[in-house]
C-alpha cells in the first residue's frame, strides 16, 4: 500500500514537471517566432506605427503584444543595421528577455 502510494506521489510529480517544461518550450517558441516576424517587418517598413498595427491584428496575447511593440521595437531602432540575421545570432538571448517579461508581466 505504501508502495502505491509513494508511486502515485512520484507520477503527479513528473507530471507537473513535465508539464511545465513543455509550457516554456512552447512560449520561448512562440516568442522566437514572433520576434523573427516583426524583425522581418521592420526590415521591409521602418513605419513604427504600420508596424504597431500589424503586431496588434496578429498577435492576441497581450502581454506579448506589449513586449513586441515596446521593447522589441526599440531594441531593434537601437541597433541602426539591424537585420533578421541579427536576431538569429543572438536568438537565445533575445527570446529569455521575451519569456521572462511574457511570464512576470
């Protein structure tokens, strides 16, 4: 009986590990994805505000909506070349800053 019980405890825990392991797989995806998109817009148009709207009708996640136009936007305004191979050399970097502010915020 003991064993039992110990062995259930031992399944719900892995689990809720496993569960959120997933989750944050899927969000620094999410963000990787998106953040390369709205790099792609900014290449093509420098037009923040034409950017802004696209961001608006695309993605429905608030809080990534905001990270997107508020913090995404001006750190690519900051580096005056910037380009989509920009992001994807400092993927990993760029995608924890989107995870943690999507999760805190």
């Amino acid at each position: 009986m003991k064993n039992k019980i110990i062995n259930y405890i031992f399944l719900l825990a892995s689990i809720f590990i496993s569960t959120s392991v997933f989750s944050e797989t899927k969000l620094e995806a999410i963000c990787a994805e998106s953040m390369a998109e709205v790099s792609g817009l900014y290449v093509e148009s420098t037009n923040i505000v034409k950017i802004k709207q696209q961001i608006n009708e695309k993605y429905k996640g608030i809080r990534l909506r905001k990270f997107l136009k508020n913090q995404w936007l001006s750190e690519m305004k900051k580096g005056k070349d910037f380009t989509p191979n920009s992001f994807y050399v400092q993927k990993d970097k760029y995608t924890k800053k989107c995870v943690q502010f999507v999760r805190d915020n």
